[in-house]
C-alpha cells in the first residue's frame, strides 16, 4: 500500500508539468493565429457589431465574377472561345 502511494504522488509532478507544456503550446499557437489574422478578425467584428448597432457601412468584400452560361452540367468543361 506504501508503494501505491509513492508511485502516485512521484507522477502528480509529471503530470503538472505535461498540462503546463501543454498550456504554453497552446498559447503559442494563439498568439500565432492572432499575429497572422488579427487585423481580419478585428474588421469582421467591427462590422458585425456595426450591424448589430443599425450602422450602414459600406461593404468591402469584392463580388466574384461569375458568368450566367456556367451550370452544374457545364461545371468541369473549359471553353476557350468564352474563357471560362
């Protein structure tokens, strides 16, 4: 029973230090994503929150061209005389 014992708190140090290392990956890796998309994440929330509030603003998401003579049937068929 003695041994039991040891062996079980010899690992709780383990084991805290695998959730710390654990935790600082984590918070390395939001970091990351945060240096990469922060000034992306911060636009869609503002504009969210503006319409949330009922302020108009001007949408800056550029309109994709799409020609009417695509359709499901013609999907995967290129045409070099339209170019699409």
């Amino acid at each position: 029973m003695r041994r039991f014992l040891r062996k079980i708190k010899s690992q709780s140090g383990q084991g805290m230090s695998e959730y710390l290392i654990i935790v600082a990956l984590i918070a390395i890796a939001a970091i990351g994503v945060v240096t990469v998309f922060g000034r992306d994440i911060r636009e869609l929330f503002s504009g969210t929150t503006n319409s949330l509030a009922g302020n108009q603003t001007t949408n800056t998401a550029v309109k994709a061209n799409v020609k009417a003579s695509k359709s499901l049937k013609t999907f995967g068929k290129y045409t070099a005389a339209t170019g699409d």
